[in-house]
DNA sequence: TCCACTAACATACAGTCTGTATGGAACAGG
DNA sequence: CCTGTTCCATACAGACTGTATGTTAGTGGA
C-alpha cells in the first residue's frame, strides 16, 4: 500500500548514480557523434558501467535517447525561467514584451550546443514526430503558447492562431540559434539574427493606427 | 581524350535503369521507413536488384541517401519556379510580391511527405550540418537568397542581413509546412499558417510613412 | 538468524546490418 | 582473339543491438 519514501536507504544513492552517469555519458557523445554514430558500449564505456546496466534502467537505445533529450529540454526551460523571472522583477513588462525578450534571451542561451545537437537535430529523426512533439511540447511549447495567449488577450499581439504561431516561432528561433552557433563570427551573427528576429515580431503586434491590411492587401 | 557521348550504346540504357531504380527505391522506403530504419536489403528488394548493385553506383548508404535528397530538393526548387515563372508572366509583379507568391506556393507544394521527411527531418541528422546544408545551399537557399536581395535593391524590403534572414525564413515555411502536413484538417491548417506567415513578413517590408523604428524601439 | 525474493547489475549469445572482397559475365578495343 | 574495364552477384568479416541467463547484494518476514 504505502509507497516508500526512501527508496533503498543507502543503496539508492548508488543507483541513482548508475543511472545519472549513463545519462550524462549519453549526453555527451549523442551531441558530439550523434546517435547513430554512438554505440552502446561507448556509452558504458564512459560511465564505467556494463552494458546490463543500460537496458535494466532503460528500455532501450532509443529510449535512454528520450530521457536525455527530456533533460536537455527541462534545463533549457528552466534556464529561460528563470531568466525572464529575474529579468521581469527589475523591468516588469506585458507579456508580449516578456516574450520578445525571452526569444533574445533564447539566442543567447543556445550557445548550449549539446541541446542543439540532441534536440533540434537528432530528436527529429530519432524519435519520430511524433514522440519528439511530446517531449517539445511538453517541455517548451506549453511556456511559449501561454505568454502567447495572455500577449493576445493582452491586446499587443493581434488574434492569430496561436497552434501554428507557436510552432513557427518556435523553429524561427531554434533556426536562428544554429545559425549563430555555426557563424564564424558569432557575435555578428547574434547581432544580425536579432534584428531579422525582431523584425519579423513586428508584424504580430497591434500597431495603433495602422491597419495591417493596409500592408498586407493585395491590389 | 575525348568523353564519349554515349556510354554503351545500349547497355548504358540498361546501366541507367538500374540506378533510377535503386534510387526510387530508396526515396519510397526513406521516406516511409526513415534512413535508419530502411535496411539496404530492402531498397534493393524493392529495386530487384542485388546490395553489389547498390555498393557499385554509391559509395555508400549515406552516399545513395545524399543522392535521393537531392533529388527531391532539386525537383521542389524546379516545380516552384516553373510555378513561379508562370504566374509571373500572367500577373507579373516586383521581387517582393514574387517572393511572398512564392512562399504561398511553398506551402501548398509541401504535401510532399517525401520531400519533408526526407529534406528536412532525415537529411539534418543523416547527412550532419555541412553536407546538408551544401545541398540546401545549392537547390533551395540561392533562389530564395537571390530574390531576398533583388527585393531589398528594389526598396521593397528593408536592408536587412540577406545571410540569416535567408536561412530563418527557409525554416519558417519549412515549419510550416510540417505543421500543415502533420495537422487534421489541413484546409483550415493551411489557411492559418498561410495568415501568420504573411503577418510575419510584414515586419521585412519598408511601410511608407511609418518608420519601423517606431514600432521596435525601446523605451 | 535464516530463508525466500527481488532489484541491480554482469556476461554470453543470437540475429541483423553494413561494407568489402571476390568472382563472373558482357562488351570494347587493339 | 585476347585483354581490360564496366557492371553486377555472392560470400564473408566485423560491428552493433537486444535478449536470455547468471550472480550478487539487500530486504522483509517468520
């Protein structure tokens, strides 16, 4: 009936480390040689475990990929959280303008390039769409379509659809993240992203007095 | 000395059918099964050939892999500019009203399940960032690259970095048509992605009148 | 304290897949 | 007619994944 609190007293320590060092051992040959190119026994090899411990803690190859990119993906959220919560308490601002400095703070944080790796390019094809949308959604989508929401209701960001809005946002942002990453001159490349970001953004928010079908409008 | 026009007379027929069908093979199977998922066993059951085939017309895997994408790039990037061209002789327009025509286009075209698994969701992870993106580079990112700058000297689109702005704008209506392709109703998905992405590109276009500088400045 | 029982691994093995080496058939050229 | 090359089939070696089996340590109950 009762569920125990601790799990093993002592011993359980020792088994959340078994499984912390396969992780980060995934963790960090997945962003390096991708996952194809990981095999098993790398893995292990590099936690100093055998592969039996692998597949007693995880279902498989595949799935100690999910579990790696589930905490790429929590820690980037928790980091941009954090972040806009700090940012928000000195400068508090409407939820469209906590959203635009969000995205810039995304770009700035996406130095990360174990999350680059693991959850923009080999989450995709690993996982399939489906499941990679899960763990996205869970993990990033819920915080950018709730600010979304509220910047609507808000009034700053005109009444468009927030499914498709959130998705398209989300990739502008993650492509331009690589394209920083990849740049030579990443500080140029920062600078110049952002700008092309921001004026993309613009085109979302309610400009007083002028009606976007005056742009928009065909002849 | 001399390259010889052709290469068998007859047999090259032959030579040449056996390559078309290891590649439409492959392209069937990558893009139903995934890259990984497709056994060269497969593709050259489905080709009615033998894997020495195979290993005789590519180096490798990978190497067959790069080859199917480029194939489906390079048919995309030709069925839109003839879409494009024609329109363009019946209604013709500036280099900014072809472009935004052109994304239009992108998004209908994109009930390519093919082309979106396997350009944008294999081709990243298989091919790795350099190889992939030289293949984009060469097929799709030119012809949007062009049009962007020939729009910009034009004055009808602000002079924005032509570099990123290529690439964020590449995977804004490649997301897009994922989001459409992967959606219910695609009618009404299509309708609504085709709205937020013309809303987003406003923000690129000079507005007579009204500095941009008003809407994205700061306090 | 002793005994079952299970979690947490380690090891061995079987199946699959890739790439390569080898062989052969057809054809071109001298 | 002989030689070399193209084109392809087959056989084989290596690597890798997942599973089945063994082993040890700890836990709960009598």
């Amino acid at each position: 009936m009762s569920v125990p609190r601790i799990r093993r007293s002592r011993s359980a320590e020792h088994v959340a480390d078994t499984r912390r060092a396969l992780l980060r051992a995934a963790r960090e040959l997945f962003a390096e040689r991708g996952y194809a190119a990981t095999g098993t026994e790398d893995i292990v090899a590099a936690a100093a475990v055998t592969r039996g411990a692998l597949y007693h803690h995880f279902k498989d190859k595949a799935d100690l990929f999910r579990a790696v990119m589930a905490e790429c993906a929590q820690e980037m959220a928790e980091r941009l959280v954090a972040q806009e919560t700090a940012r928000a308490e000195t400068n508090p601002g409407d939820a469209w303008q906590l959203l635009r400095s969000g995205f810039q703070s995304f770009l700035d944080a996406c130095n990360d390039a174990q999350f680059q790796r693991i959850v923009l390019i080999e989450g995709p094809a690993v996982l399939g769409h489906s499941a990679w949308d899960a763990l996205v959604e869970e993990h990033g989508y819920v915080l950018l379509a709730e600010a979304l929401t509220e910047a609507i209701r808000e009034g700053n960001v005109d009444d468009l659809p927030v499914g498709p809005l959130t998705r398209m946002l989300a990739a502008l942002i993650s492509e331009a993240s690589l394209y920083i990453a990849r740049a030579e001159d990443h500080v140029r490349a920062r600078e110049e992203a952002g700008l092309v970001l921001e004026r993309l953004l613009i085109g979302l928010g309610r400009v007083p007095g002028v009606s976007p079908a005056l742009v928009t409008g065909q002849s």
